[in-house]
C-alpha cells in the first residue's frame, strides 16, 4: 500500500508541487496541497517543503494565500473558472495579486502552518538547513493576519468565508439557504470542465455551479478588495475556523522554534476557540452550526444559525481548550444517529445522515472524504478518545486501499466515487501508515543458536 501511494504522489509531481488529480484537478490547490505535504514528508521531506513553498510564492500582498495557483502549460479548457475567468494579476492588482502568474482570487481553509510544522518535524536537520521554517513563517503570519483583518465580517473575532469553495465542503447543504438569494450566472456564459471527468449525479447542480460562478464574478469586479465587495454569500464556518486554531498553535510552535515569542499565537487561538464557542456552538445539536451573516428574502434576518448539519461542526476537536461539556457532546454526535461513527458507517460522512438533503453520491451532500476523517483522527486521539482515533484510522486505511485511493467514498457501501488515485487520499494513507509503523511493538529479539546445539 505504501508502493502504491508513493507511486501516485511521484505520478503527481510537476517538479514544484503536486496536482490532486491529472484529468480533474490538474493545476495546484491550496489545501490539497497542505495535505499532500503532510503526506509527501515521509517520502521527500524536501519535496514536502518544496510543495508549501510553491503554493506560498503565489501568495498575494494583502496576505491571502489564493485556493488555485494555476500551470501556465495546462489549457485553458481543461479547468474552469479558468484563468482568464479569474484574471488576478489584473483585477486583483490593487489588492496585490502576483503579476508574475495567475491564481484564483479566493481563498481555502487555512491548515498551512499546521502542514508546515509537520513536514519540519520529519526532517528537522534539512529544514533548518535550508532555512524553511524562517520562510514560511512570516508568510503564514500574514495569511492568517488577512483573515483576521479582513475577514471578520461578523464583528465577532471569526473568519467568514465569502463563496461556497472557500470552506473546501463546496457542495455542502450548509450552503443550500445562503445561496438560494444569488442569482445565478446565465447558463450559456460558462462551460463546466468538470462533467467532462465526473458523473453530473456526483456534481453540483448547473443551478448551484451558475450561483458559484456568478459570487466569483462579483468578487473579482470588485477587485477582490474585501472592503469594497457587497459579499451577499457571507458566514463563518467551524471547520474553517477550527483549522485556524490548529494552525495558530502550529505558528507558537515555529515561533518558539526560531527563537520568536509564541505567546500572540497562543493568546490568538484561545481568543478564536472562545469566539468559535461562543457563536456558532448548539448545545440543542450538540454540534457547531455555520452561521449566515447575511438577511434573505424569505425573512431570515442576518446573523443566525444555518441548522443544517455538517461535518464541518466536529471539526472543533482539532482544538484542545474546548469546554469539557461541549468535547462531551461532540464525542456523542459522533457516534449518534446523525453520522453514525461505528454504528452505522465507517468512516464519517460530510452531512447527516438523517438530513433531507443527504446524497451519498453527490459532492460534499454526504460521501465520506479521507481528509475530514485524517482531521477527525487527530481530534479524537487529541480529547483522548484513542481506541476510536485508531479504529477510525485503520478504517481510513482499509478504504484507500479498497477503493483505489478515491476521492471519496459512499458512506454506507464504501464504494469510491469521484477520482481515483487522488492526491490528499494517497497523502494521508502515507502518513496514518508511518504512524502505525511507529506505533509498533518492537520485534522480540531471538536468541542466536548456540554452537553446540
């Protein structure tokens, strides 16, 4: 398994980062790659610092890290929104886009320093070697700066995700009710690129990918200047926010590291895990809820829970100063009826199971996906539950293995769906492998054979 996965992420390779799939992703995404780092470092440690410094050379100068970086040598017709779609280096100018290449003009969860921390860790000789760490660092300062200085549209110390692709759960039901007062792109001023690779019943609706297309628009019209965009799709995701948390006490780590002062990422992770709990937790869905910052016309006033559940609300137990009542009832979510953990799937699924809107084959309406299950691994070995942290991790393994690291998977059959041989599948198979190898008892010595014997 571990030839297996080598072989994809070498076959991935473009010689400064690595793509999630040849035919439907072929250019570099943001969180893909934190992912593929974490997993590449048990690989290439150089190639894994090599991976996050690729996509953190695209950074733009307000400090926002952008979700695609886009391979001039790949046509235009074979991704859409396309370069020419997202025009950065123009549109994005003011807010300082590079105009050396092209990028997306929105962002994705910020997991980065978390990845970055890692990948030293394996190899902490080459990384202080090659001065890693020192230049990474200031990098993922600013990042995380841009979502807090531009980001916390709600007043309330969260960052707020401004389109459906921003929170990485594209597709989620979460979404269904903000998106419902955008008026979609027309129908013939886009072709999507993605059913020419996926089945359209695995897709977004054309309604749906006609609202992400005309968000986008509207963004890039306003220069990507997140002060000058009206932002009519606007909330602040848990998972989204949660992964901030990991991240900034990853930054405290590499602060300490380089003989910085890690106590502002400290003091910014409690003040972010308070801000988390005290919006957007539901002691009545023993979950967190995405919250809408925006009014609709059907007289939802801004500011309120979306109550729909999503696999984004566990997400919380990546942070470690959780309330013990609120870890408590995470745990039981877990396992409930909504996503069944070990009671009725495997692995967890992106949406409840018991929800309307639940399809187990349509993107991010509930197939399980390996990285929100690699995240919900640490969580749970984090809070102690570690007998069901290594149940969950030999599940995540037995299903790459079976389903030829897919992209993500039928939650109740287990059956692949989307790409095979997908970049962050056979990533996180890499690293969950390298800790069940360290995790091993060590072989029992045998005595030599006495000569007389």
């Amino acid at each position: 398994m571990r030839r297996r996965a080598c072989r994809v992420l070498l076959g991935s390779w473009t010689g400064h980062s690595t793509v999630p799939s040849h035919g439907l992703y072929p250019h570099q995404w943001s969180w893909d790659s934190a992912f593929i780092a974490i997993g590449l470092r048990h690989l290439s440690p150089l190639r894994a610092q090599r991976e996050l410094e690729t996509l953190l050379g695209a950074q733009w100068g307000d400090g926002r890290v952008p979700h695609i970086v886009f391979n001039r040598a790949v046509p235009l017709g074979a991704y859409f929104p396309s370069p020419d779609f997202w025009r950065s280096s123009t549109a994005g100018a003011a807010a300082g886009a590079p105009a050396a290449l092209e990028t997306s003009g929105i962002v994705q969860p910020p997991v980065h320093a978390l990845a970055a921390w890692l990948v030293h860790r394996a190899d902490p000789a080459s990384s202080a070697r090659r001065g890693f760490l020192a230049r990474v660092y200031p990098r993922l300062v600013a990042w995380h700066r841009y979502l807090a200085d531009r980001r916390d549209l709600g007043g309330g110390g969260l960052a707020a995700v401004v389109h459906p692709w921003e929170p990485g759960m594209d597709n989620s039901p979460c979404w269904d009710g903000p998106l419902a007062r955008i008026e979609p792109a027309a129908a013939d001023s886009f072709r999507r690129a993605d059913l020419v690779h996926g089945a359209a019943a695995d897709r977004p609706t054309d309604l749906d990918y006609g609202r992400y297309v005309r968000l986008a628009a509207e963004y890039r019209d306003h220069g990507y200047r997140d002060a000058a965009a009206p932002h009519p799709f606007a909330v602040e995701d848990p998972g989204f926010n949660a992964l901030l948390v990991a991240s900034e006490y990853a930054l405290a780590r590499i602060a300490r590291t380089l003989g910085g002062v890690p106590d502002v990422h400290r003091e910014r992770a409690a003040a972010l895990t308070d801000a988390l709990v005290e919006r957007l937790w539901s002691p009545e869905a023993g979950q967190f809820l995405s919250r809408d910052l925006r009014a609709d016309g059907a007289g939802r006033t801004a500011g309120q829970l979306v109550t729909a559940r999503s696999a984004a609300g566990l997400l919380p137990l990546l942070t470690p100063d959780l309330p013990p009542a609120v870890v408590e009832a995470l745990l039981g979510t877990v396992r409930g009826p909504h996503f069944g953990l070990g009671t009725t799937v495997r692995l967890l699924p992106s949406y409840d199971l018991r929800g309307a809107a639940f399809d187990p084959h349509r993107y991010w309406r509930g197939p399980a996906w390996f990285n929100v299950n690699w995240l919900l691994e640490r969580g749970l070995r984090l809070h102690g539950a570690g007998q069901r942290a290594d149940a969950l991790a030999e599940e995540i393994l037995r299903a790459a293995a079976d389903s030829r690291f897919a992209e993500y998977l039928d939650p109740h059959t287990g059956a692949g769906r989307g790409a095979r041989d997908f970049g962050w599948t056979a990533a996180l198979a890499l690293d969950l492998l390298a800790r069940r190898a360290r995790q091993a008892p060590a072989p029992v010595p045998v005595p030599a054979p006495r000569k007389d014997s």
